[in-house]
C-alpha cells in the first residue's frame, strides 16, 4: 500500500483518499458520517500537543473498531474524521448509528486518557438523488457546526484557563530523549546508527570548526592476515569492552566488520587519535593480547561539501 494514500498520524485514509474511495460506492447509496471531536483545542492547549496527538489516534482506533468490513474511515481535517456506510441508506437508522459513536466516546474511560474526557460530535447524511461527496459532506457539517454551537453554549464557564502547553512538550520530549547514562565509557551503536552521527558531525564542523577523528582497529594474526574464526570471535568481544572502557563518554565506536571496530573521537586531531588507538592497544595486551593481533589507521574528519547538481548554473 502507498503510505501516500494514508493520514500518517492516525493510519486512516487520508481525505484524498476518502474522497476517491466513498465516491467509487455512491452510486448504490450510503451514508456519511462527520465525527468531530470536541473541543479538541482544549485538550492541546491544557495537556500539549502530544497529548493531542495521542487523542487523534485513540479517536481513530475506537471509530475503527465501530466500523464494519466495506465501510471507509478518513481523516479530513484536524480533528475531523469521516466514515461512509454503503449499507446505512435511511435516515433513521443513520441516527441512530450517530447517537451510537457519540455514546461510546461518552463511556469510553481508557487509563491512557490521563483524566481527558473525550466526547465526538457527530453528524450523517444520507445519500439524496444527485448527490456526491462534496455534498454530502456539507450537509453534515452545517448539521454539525449547529451541534457543536449549542454544546459550545453550555460549556461556557467551564473552560480552564490554558496550561503553557509548548513548555509541558519540551519537558516531556526531553524526558524520551535524555539518557540515562548508568556506567562511564564509548558510546556503543549499531553501524548505521553510526553513520548518522558520522555525517552530523561533518555538517557541524561546517559551522563550528571542531576537530574529530576516525579510527579503524582490525584484529589480525602474527602474519598480518586474519585470524581463525573461532579465536576471534572471542578476542572481538574483549576488545569491544577495552574500547569501552579506554575512550571517553563522547566517544562512539561500532563494530564494522568481523574484525574491526570503528571509531569516532570528538575534539582531537589525528596525532591524539594515535594515542588513543595505542591506548587501546595498551589494555588489550594487558588482558593477554599480543601486540602485534592489533593493527590500527585513523584520519582527520572534513566539513561536509554541498554537490553541486549536474547542469548548474549552465
């Protein structure tokens, strides 16, 4: 399936989508059914955006579990979703399936509300003669825009005033991106993890001018060549807790091959990384490596070049 198709927030269709999709069913009849949450803007304003967008998406599983196999459920706007049943072509029954999705919200008590009371407003068009999706969506939502007024009335009085919602992000962000660093040592990634440190560091020494360095430590035998693979799935695992321990904490190094490790050290010039890397080869002859087994190369890393694409300027 092209994700194109999707709204990437909550999986339903996208209202492209939705529209294409109820269009291709018009024909035999059906009916639409705008669900508008509400007072959506609260809910951002007093638990932050991510709360809101946690929102979205239970609104979009509950809807999907009411909806049959044939009906169609859309996202077309922020806090509007659209469900089309083919097989709903009565007004009656149409409301009766409306009063259905508002009830379930208002029971609807999940823990991860975190004390949100979520309610929908909904609002059904059966297909008339003529009829297309435009149409009948309008219908519902100058239906809905009558709802959501008187609901607004009522309401009046019991707004809270709205909480600094940006700075309950932030600290919510910063608490899922901090680490929590439970032992010194090298940062230990996976190579692609790597890479992209690798790469946003060449873009920052763009700007910053700050120096680091690569280094490349392979294993080898006496001879220069590779070691047997039984003894050197062993000597790779000492020497990745050696590089751990020996380097500093804002140091990253990942295992590139079956014999090599690759590492990346901040603010140092090639020569220190020499030392760095003999280091390195220091504690693994401690722990009984020979020194010849460890080979090393290191070089300085370069601000990253912007290509120029082909034909320009010509």
């Amino acid at each position: 399936m092209n994700g194109d198709n999707f709204d990437q927030l909550t999986g339903a269709w996208n209202e492209h989508q939705m529209q294409a999709k109820v269009t291709e069913k018009l024909r035999a009849g059906g009916s639409l059914f705008l669900c508008d949450i509400d007072r959506f803007r609260r809910i951002n304003d007093q638990l932050g955006h991510l709360e809101g967008d946690k929102c979205l998406k239970q609104v979009a599983q509950t809807l999907g579990f009411m909806i049959r196999n044939g009906d169609i459920l859309g996202r077309i706007g922020g806090d509007e979703f659209v469900i089309f049943m083919p097989d709903c072509r009565d007004v009656q029954t149409a409301q009766k399936i409306g009063s259905r999705i508002e009830e379930r919200f208002r029971t609807d008590k999940r823990k991860e509300n975190r004390g949100i009371s979520i309610s929908v407003s909904v609002a059904a068009a059966v297909k008339e003669r003529g009829d297309n999706y435009q149409t009948m969506l309008n219908r519902a939502m100058e239906e809905l825009a009558g709802r959501k007024t008187e609901k607004d009335t009522l309401a009046v009085g019991q707004a809270e005033m709205p909480a600094d919602n940006y700075r309950r992000d932030v600290k919510q962000i910063r608490e899922e991106l901090m680490e929590q660093i439970k032992k010194p040592g090298a940062y230990c990634q996976d190579y692609e993890t790597f890479k992209c440190i690798y790469r946003f560091l060449e873009r920052g020494l763009v700007r910053a001018g700050q120096k680091a360095c690569a280094i490349l430590l392979t294993l080898v035998d006496d001879r220069g060549k590779s070691i047997s693979p039984s003894e050197k799935d062993i000597l790779m695992e000492r020497l990745g807790r050696d590089i751990h321990q020996t380097l500093r904490i804002g140091d990253v190094y990942t295992r590139y091959s079956s014999s090599q490790y690759l590492v990346l050290v901040i603010d140092t010039t090639e020569e220190i990384a020499d030392m760095v890397a003999d280091r390195v080869k220091d504690r693994f002859c401690e722990r009984g490596g020979s020194e010849n087994l460890l080979v090393h190369y290191c070089y300085a890393l370069r601000p990253a070049k912007l290509l120029e694409l082909a034909g320009e300027g010509s």
